[in-house]
C-alpha cells in the first residue's frame, strides 16, 4: 500500500522527527516500501548575500546532506530502503515538489501539539495536510 514514503525532517530539532522516522521505517517494513528522508534549506535572503561566502549555499547544503546521511544510518532502515534529498526553498512547496517527484504514496511528519497561533496562520504540516496528492500522516509530539 505505501511503496515511497516521504519523510522530511527539520535537522535543527531531530529528536522532533525521530516518531516519524519510526512510523516510516515500520511502515515500509509491512510494505516493503522506500523511504526518503528530505531537508528543506531556506533561501539566503538577498539582503545577506554580500555578508555570506560565494560558496554559503553549497556548504549549508553539504553540511545538511552529511546530517541526513548520519539520520538515514541510525534510522534502523536498512540502506538498500532509505534514501535523502535536500532541496532548497518554501519549506511546504518543496515537501510538495518532492512527494511528486518521487510519486509518494505517503508523506510522515512530526508536528507540535497546536498551538492558538497555528490555528490562524496555519503550519507547514498544516500545508502539507490540505495540498498533497497523496496521504498524510502526522505524528503528533
């Protein structure tokens, strides 16, 4: 039933997605499913780029590419299962994009419990829930 499971994480709190990493590897064990771990940099903003080295972009991305290869590693998934991307950009849009890119059949995210200003401006996971093409499940912490 769920053959690509998306998984984006936010590598600034990891131990936020450690349930959803759970529920994904549990998940595509039953399936004998995928899973694709995903990190979304945000853009540098234009005001920055004169403060920030040439190469700013290239290094935040390296450095996010060696965290999700260390999080793939200690998820239990066996490697042959789990894969990771880091794309740069709205973090919504970009879980979005990559739920298309690679047809996913699932999308697993940790939220935080709601909070009043959640319910007015709405979360990423909130995004996420009303505008994918595939399920969703969101793993309350």
């Amino acid at each position: 039933m769920f053959k690509s499971i998306l998984v984006p994480i936010d590598l600034a709190d990891t131990d936020l997605a450690k349930p959803a990493i759970a529920t994904a590897a549990t998940l595509s064990q039953t399936w004998s499913g995928t899973v694709r771990l995903l990190n979304v940099l945000p853009m540098t903003p234009v005001m920055l780029a004169e403060y920030v080295p040439a190469d700013f972009d290239e290094q935040q991305r390296q450095t996010s590419e060696e965290a999700l290869a260390i999080v793939a590693r200690e998820s239990g998934i066996e490697p042959s299962r789990i894969s990771s991307v880091v794309r740069q950009g709205g973090i919504y849009h970009e879980i979005l994009e990559e739920a298309a890119h690679i047809k996913a059949d699932l999308i697993v995210m940790t939220s935080h419990r709601p909070a009043m200003r959640t319910y007015f401006l709405g979360s990423n996971a909130g995004h996420v829930v009303r505008y994918a093409k595939c399920s969703v499940l969101v793993v309350r912490h």
